[in-house]
C-alpha cells in the first residue's frame, strides 16, 4: 500500500485524509447498494453528494496535511473539480441518463488523471505515491467504462456504486497503513502561504 520514504512532503497527519475519503465513498456505496430505485435521478444525487463532499474534504485536508506546493495545487484542483461536478449533479438531478453519464465521465477523467499525475510526480519521494495512482488510476478507468457502456441506469449507477466500495475499502487500508508506518522525516507541513497555493 503506502510507501514509506526517509524524505516526505508528506505530513504526519495525512493518514486522516484518506480515511475522511473513504468514509464519504462507502456512505453513498451503502445507498446504492441497498436501494433498489438505480434511476439516473438516484445516481445523480448519489454522485453529487459524495463529489461535493469529497471535493471538499480533498482540497481543505491536502491543503493542512501536504507540504509540497504543487501537490497542494493539484489537489485542490481535484477537489475544485468534485465540488462543481457534486453541485451541478444535485442542482440537476433531473437531468437524465445522458447527463448523469457525461458528467461523472467528464469528472473521473479530470480528477482520475490529476491524482494519477500527482502520484507519478510523487514517486518515490513521499509515503502516498502509490496510492494516488492506484486511486487516480480506479478512477480514470471508471471514466473510461462510462464512456464505453452502453446507456442502462441500472448497470451506470450500479457501476458508480461498486467503483466507491473499490475506493472506500482500498482508502481505508491506505490511511491505516500510513497511520502505521514508521514516521521517519514526515513532519506536519507549516500553514501554507498564499504565494505558494497556485
């Protein structure tokens, strides 16, 4: 999972973000999954609620845990793009199965690649490299597949619903897994300066 290294843009408390990310995945996975209404209007509700929350949590959370301005920058673009996505999807609920397939398509891809992007430049230099690409690759690939289904609700929200057990299970592990690690150069990140956000 996590990859320990002696120097870390990485701040001891980062574990938590993670953890706040998978529970925001699994509350929604829940939903779909025991709810038997996998309308377009359902997932679209589901989508934007976890979106909005999650954006949220990933750009004020990577914002008082990471050290590295760039990684800081992404992240909050990420979370930038969760909460337009997330407020669109709820402000819209109405809006389809053509609609509810181009937005969560258009945010996968953009917050897919941009954690994928994150985790490569990370590589090797801090303990969440791995899992930002493994993260950013699940959710690229869940771009993909809407862009390639075929348009059923059923399958598209079923889909969404199995993709965030996927992230919640895997986000879980690796908060913990950082939680555990041996600490070695990880230090809390000082507040960030307003030169350094973009």
């Amino acid at each position: 999972m996590a990859n320990v290294q002696a120097v870390s843009a990485v701040g001891a408390r980062y574990w938590t973000v993670p953890i706040v990310r998978a529970a925001l995945a699994l509350v929604p996975a829940a939903a779909i999954t025991f709810n038997a209404n996998h309308s377009a209007a359902f997932g679209l509700v589901a989508f934007g609620a976890f979106a909005l929350l999650s954006g949220l949590a990933v750009g004020v959370l990577s914002r008082r845990t990471l050290a590295d301005p760039r990684d800081r920058s992404l992240f909050l673009v990420q979370g930038s793009v969760g909460v337009t996505a997330g407020t669109i999807a709820l402000a819209f609920h109405g809006g389809g199965l053509g609609f509810f397939l181009y937005l969560v398509t258009v945010w996968a891809a953009v917050t897919g690649f941009a954690e994928l992007y994150s985790g490569i430049r990370a590589w090797r230099r801090d303990p969440g490299d791995r899992d930002w690409m493994l993260v950013g690759a699940l959710t690229a690939v869940l771009a993909l597949v809407f862009l390639l289904l075929p348009p059923n609700a059923v399958v598209s929200v079923g889909l969404l619903g199995a993709y965030l057990v996927l992230l919640g299970v895997y986000l879980v592990i690796a908060g913990l897994s950082l939680k555990w690690a041996t600490p070695v150069a990880r230090v809390d990140p000082a507040p960030p300066n307003d030169s350094d956000t973009l």
